[in-house]
C-alpha cells in the first residue's frame, strides 16, 4: 500500500470537508439557540417525543444524535477510520470489517471534547439566543450534521500525521521515542499554511453565506474563520500529536 500523501490524499479531502462544514453551520443558524435541546434530564420534550425512550435521562439532542448513530452503525459508517461516533459503542452494533487503512491502529476519539466545545463555546457564537419549541428536531438534525462533519476534519488528523510521519519518519521516529508533545507540535505545525486555510474559509463563507438578495449573512464569515483558528485546526493537531505518540505502538 503506497504511504499516504500531503498532496495527493490530504489537502483535495480536507478542502472537500470546508464545503460541507461551512453549508451545515449555515444551517444550523438559521435557527435560534434552543438551550432546551441540550438539557439531560428535561422531562418535557424527549418523554413527549418519544414513547418508552431507551436512555430517557439523555437530552432532546443526545437521544436524537444516539438513534442516528446506531443507523449509521449498522450501515459501517463507524468502520471507516475518520469516521467516530458520538454515543458509546456498546449502544451501537458496529461490525468490524477486513477493510485495509491507510493509518495505523489508535483509540484516539475526543469526541466528548468537540461536543462541550460546540455546545458551550460554537453555539452561542453562531446563533441567536431564543427558544423555538416548533424547530427543536430540526435544531437537533443540524447539530448531529455539524458534530458529525466537525469530528470528521478534526479526526482526520491522524491522516495528516500518518502522511507527515511517512515524509520525515527518521525526524519523528526520534520525537515519538523522546516522547516530545511539544516537538512534535512545534514539527506539525505549518502557521502559513494554517492562515491560508482560515483565509481560504473565510472566502468561502463569505460566498456561500449570503441570501442572494440583499447580500445579508447568515452567519458572518469572520466567526466560521475564527471556529477554524480557535477550533479545528488547534484539535487536529491535537488529534496528530496523539496518533504520532501511538504510531509506534501499533
């Protein structure tokens, strides 16, 4: 199997990825915050839903994103090294296959991570506050497109590592065995190319973001750059750092 290239592999997926998280931000924002989506133990929307709810102390947008999983899992989705899931697989009737990748065996999932930053940190940036009891599946529909597009780009770090080990292995074979996070972040980290990419998402929002009428946003351009600055690109690599610190492992 040919090692996997920065050029040829990683960056035509990763511009790939942009579109699909930038149109589901989009999305999302049409609609207010509905704090009430992500309350556990919320006794008036998921027992009203849905009768004899499996997991009924999970909140409105954990449920739905659980039963959307265990689809996915059913379908392989959760095969696929860059794809993660959210709920805890013993909820979730994954079967391994023999399919080969390309990166090498890992527990790496920081899923849980991603969620309380999109909830806490994502959400309230992008959205307007409110409660909107009409749109509250449709909220929850968005938010599990969003966290499952998101985990995507951040877990394809591994990927990125895979092919930069493959690049320099002589100088991170050296970092892995010493043990050096911080070398091995200061080695990934490329801060001109990480500009370009913020700045090639900024353009693009600004593109994608407007109604076509009165050039109006719908979400501004400057706040899906900055979740790329402040966001995916510090736990991507966070995701390379640990997947290198395994990669001799495997």
């Amino acid at each position: 199997m040919a090692p996997l290239s920065l050029t040829d592999d990683i960056r035509p997926a990763l511009i790939r990825q942009e579109e699909t998280i930038i149109f589901a931000l989009i999305e999302r924002c049409q609609y207010v915050l509905n704090p009430a989506c992500y309350l556990k133990n919320e006794k008036s929307i998921l027992p009203t839903r849905v009768k004899n709810a499996e997991i009924p102390e999970l909140s409105f947008m954990d449920y739905f994103l659980l039963e959307t999983e265990k689809v996915h899992a059913r379908m392989g989705r959760y095969n696929s090294a860059e794809e993660h899931a959210f709920s805890d697989n013993s909820l979730l009737e994954i079967n391994p296959t023999s399919s080969s990748s390309k990166i090498k065996p890992n527990s790496i999932n920081i899923n849980d991570k991603i969620k309380s930053l999109y909830l806490n940190e994502i959400l309230p940036k992008m959205c307007e506050e409110g409660e909107d009891g009409e749109n509250l599946g449709s909220t929850c529909v968005c938010d599990a497109t969003v966290l499952q597009a998101v985990s995507k780009r951040i877990h394809f770090g591994k990927f990125v590592a895979e092919a930069k080990f493959c690049a320099e292995e002589e100088k991170f074979t050296k970092l892995i065995r010493n043990k050096d996070s911080d070398g091995l972040m200061e080695a990934l980290t490329h801060a001109a190319v990480e500009e370009k990419v913020i700045e090639r998402v900024r353009k693009k929002a600004s593109h994608y973001g407007t109604d076509g009428i009165d050039n109006a946003y719908k979400v501004q351009p400057d706040v899906i750059a900055q979740l790329y600055r402040e966001y995916l690109i510090p736990l991507n690599k966070e995701v390379q750092v640990e997947y290198l610190l395994q990669r001799l492992d495997a």
